[in-house]
C-alpha cells in the first residue's frame, strides 16, 4: 500500500511539473535579465521549427533564425527581440548541428512548407543562419522550389567550406543565386572572428554571383566585434532600414 501510495505520488509530480514546462518566448526574453538563462532555454528545445509568439493576421513574413555549432544561444535574443515587429511571425529552428547539415535542410524544409500550407497569410519568408547555420540556410536556398519569395541572411558563415564540411558533407558553397531568392552575406572581420582568426584564409569569402555581402566594423557597442556579436549587429542594422 505505501509503495502504491509513493508510486502515485511519483506520478502525478512528474505530470504537475511537466505542466509547468512552457516553450521559449520573445516576452519571456524580454522579461528575464539573464540573457544566458533565456538562451538555455532556446538550446533546450526539441529539434525543430518553434515559434516564439502568438501567430496573428497581422504576420506576412516568416523569420526564421538558425543557430550554429555548439550554441549557447544567449547570443540570439537580442536579434530576435530586434527583429520582432507585427507583421513579422519570429521563429527559431533547432537542429542537430552534431551532424552533416544535409538532412536538417530537408527537415526545415518540410517545416516550412507545412508553416505556409497552414497559415496563407504569410507571403514571404526570411532566414538567418549563423555560423555554421549560415551553411545550412544557403543549402536550403538551393534546394527551395516554392513560388514564396525567399531572402537568406548568412552571418560569420564559412561558406567556403571548413574541416569536415567539404569532404564528410559534401558540401559546396552556391555558385549563384535564381530569381525570386535573395542572398545577403554579412562577414566579421576574420582576425577579430574567435571562430576564424587561426585559420590562414578566412572561409566566409566566397563569390557568389547576384549576392550582396557586408564587412562588419570591427567594434559594437564598444566591444570587439566578434563572431557571437555579428547577429546583434545585424539584427540593428535591418532594424534601421525597415
């Protein structure tokens, strides 16, 4: 009877704490003032596409970001909090950076396609891939086949290929861009980039035909800029042009 009694007990704890799990969210993030806090819970999430507000009407555009290799992912809440506006749906795509990028730009691809199946009035859609996400994003713009504008954002992204990338993954940087897409590469200064400065060539310049590429400057806020910074940095300059 007591071990019956402590099993029930055992689950509905586990039932009641399970209850208490809620996703990420930008109001959340803006809220908490551990940013480290608010990116463990981005990291901690399934593999997948996860929106991070209340889809509306309102929301003609999806953005999506994509993290890169061994995240943390404090360094996207102040990019997503930015880019936030209302008729934007902000979204954050995890995968299993551990492995070939291959099979993840199937997978988002999917999730796409079912995002805009279900919800017409998004119109078009916008990625932001770092670092290695920046790799995963401009294999995606290859592979889209959909009519839905699409517009890339590659940032600190070694599209030239590094280590395992070329050989393991097969992987090759896109030679040009299609009408209907758009490739924006945003470059940190590679001796200032903790994720490039030892290499003897810096694997973001690559020449990509009907690409538009921007050098980052080498300070933000009046810190290095450096290769977690760069979608800060970004996030406020687009914020400026909308």
């Amino acid at each position: 009877m007591r071990i019956y009694k402590f099993v029930l007990v055992l689950i509905l704890g586990t039932l009641f704490s399970c209850s208490e799990i809620k996703e990420p969210s930008l109001k959340n993030f803006g809220t908490q003032d551990d940013v480290f806090k608010s990116g463990s819970s981005l990291i901690g999430l399934p593999y997948g596409l996860h929106d991070l507000e209340n889809i509306t009407q309102d929301q003609s555009t999806l953005i999506v970001g994509v993290h890169g290799s061994n995240s943390r992912g404090y360094e996207w809440i102040h990019p997503l909090m930015t880019l936030d506006r209302k008729d934007n749906l902000i979204t954050f795509f995890r995968w299993n950076d551990g492995n070939c990028h291959g099979v993840s730009v199937s997978f988002l691809m999917e999730l796409i396609k079912n995002k805009l199946t279900e919800y017409s009035s998004l119109q078009r859609v916008v990625l932001y891939g770092h670092s290695y996400g920046g790799i995963l994003v401009a294999a995606f713009l290859e592979e889209w086949d959909l009519e839905t504008p699409l517009f890339v954002n590659t940032i600190a992204a070694p599209l030239k290929g590094i280590g395992r990338l070329s050989e393991a993954c097969e992987y090759k940087p896109p030679i040009s861009i299609e009408t209907g897409k758009t490739l924006h590469q945003w470059r940190t200064i590679k001796n200032l980039d903790g994720a490039f400065k030892d290499l003897d060539y810096d694997p973001q310049n690559v020449e990509i035909t009907g690409s538009e590429v921007t050098r980052l400057p080498e300070t933000y806020k009046g810190n290095k800029l450096g290769h977690n910074w760069s979608i800060s940095w970004v996030a406020d300059q687009i914020k400026r042009v909308d």
